[in-house]
C-alpha cells in the first residue's frame, strides 16, 4: 500500500480516537457553523480527521483504501493529495451553504474527502466493478458513485439520520471538479461518462436555484 494513504489513514485513526477520549479536544476541532463564522476556519480542515464512533471511522478508512489506492496509481500522489484535501474544503464550503442559517449546526468524518476520492477513482478507471452487500452481483463503480450521490441529496432534503450528507455531496463535486482540471485527458477517453457523472449534480444545482433545497 502507498504511503501516503497510510500516513492520511493513521492521521485519521489518531486524531479520532483522541477525540473519542477527550471531549474538549473533539468540541475544539469539529465542524460548527457558529464557530466558523467567527473566524474558526480551520475547523472546516481538522472536522474531516475526526470521527463519531469506530463504525464511523472504519467506514471512511475502508472507502478510501479502496478508492485511494485507484487514485494514486492512476494520478498519481500529488493529485490525490489535491482532490483529497480539496474535496474535504469543497464539502465544508458546501455544508456551510446548505445549513448557513443553523449556527449550532457541527458534524465530524472524512466523508467529504472520501465522496471526492471514490469520484476521482471512477473517472480515472471507469471500468470498476464492486461487490456491494448484499447484492450477489458486481456492480459498476460509476453506478455506486451515482447511487450514493442521489441517496445523500434525498437524505439532505429529508435529513436523514445524524449523517453529514451535504459534506457528501459538496465533496462529491470537488473531486470531480478537481479530477477533470488535473486530469485534462479523461475529457478525450470517457466523455460520456464525464456527462453521465455529470446528470445528479446538475439537477441537484437546479433544484436549487429554483428554491426546492
């Protein structure tokens, strides 16, 4: 495995246990939309290395070993440090939009970054197939991503459980914002696809400028 991806992985797994042992240390660093706008900004950076519970955390970890691992050999370690933390800052941008009027809104993961690296991975090998739990047949990976992505805008618009879905979704289009400018030559062999990937983020930014968010 990249050492890179492990340093990003344990930099994950020690901050959030710190945070699970030591409250005042997770109150100071998670994302909190009060505390931002008074000038916290770091904590749109710091929320994404702290996580709710183990489930939480071992989730995000598995994800990105999996997807991280496509994005390196493929982009290489510069890139995916870009789409990463790029795609980590593009879901707390986005979260402060969707929820900018809920002051005490907060949340924790590395969702964001995570979303923005499975969508990076499905435009640099587009032939992925996954086995999801507990469907017996593979599946696309481009399918998984477009699944996943329509779940959270349903989930932002119900408010689905404690899940920070709008870092889903604003990571989501980081990464493939970010794959495209650092990647130029995707446009050339999977243009259809970039389209196809395309469809759920242009309807959700519809939606919303007609007000239905």
């Amino acid at each position: 495995m990249n050492t890179l991806l492990i340093v990003i992985i344990i930099s994950n797994v020690l901050v959030s246990v710190k945070g699970f042992s030591d409250n005042y240390f997770f109150n100071r660093y998670k994302f909190q939309i009060l505390s931002i706008n008074k000038g916290e900004k770091f904590r749109m950076l710091t929320s994404g290395f702290l996580h709710a519970d183990w489930l939480h955390l071992i989730f995000n970890m598995y994800a990105l070993y999996l997807f991280g691992k496509i994005v390196i050999i493929e982009g290489g370690n510069i890139n995916f440090l870009l789409i990463y933390f790029g795609s980590l800052l593009a879901g707390s941008l986005y979260t402060m939009f969707v929820h900018k009027s809920e002051l005490y809104y907060s949340a924790v993961g590395a969702s964001g970054a995570v979303m923005g690296i499975i969508y990076a991975s499905i435009l640099y090998y587009p032939e992925m197939t996954l086995y999801i739990f507990p469907l017996p047949i593979p599946i696309k990976g481009y399918i998984f991503g477009i699944l996943y992505l329509l779940f959270s805008i349903y989930g932002m618009k119900k408010q689905l459980g404690n899940i920070g879905h709008a870092a889903h979704i604003g990571g989501t289009i980081g990464g493939y914002v970010l794959t495209l400018l650092l990647s130029p030559y995707i446009w050339d062999e999977n243009t259809s696809l970039i389209f196809l990937l395309a469809i759920p983020i242009g309807v959700l930014l519809v939606l919303q400028k007609l007000g239905k968010f």
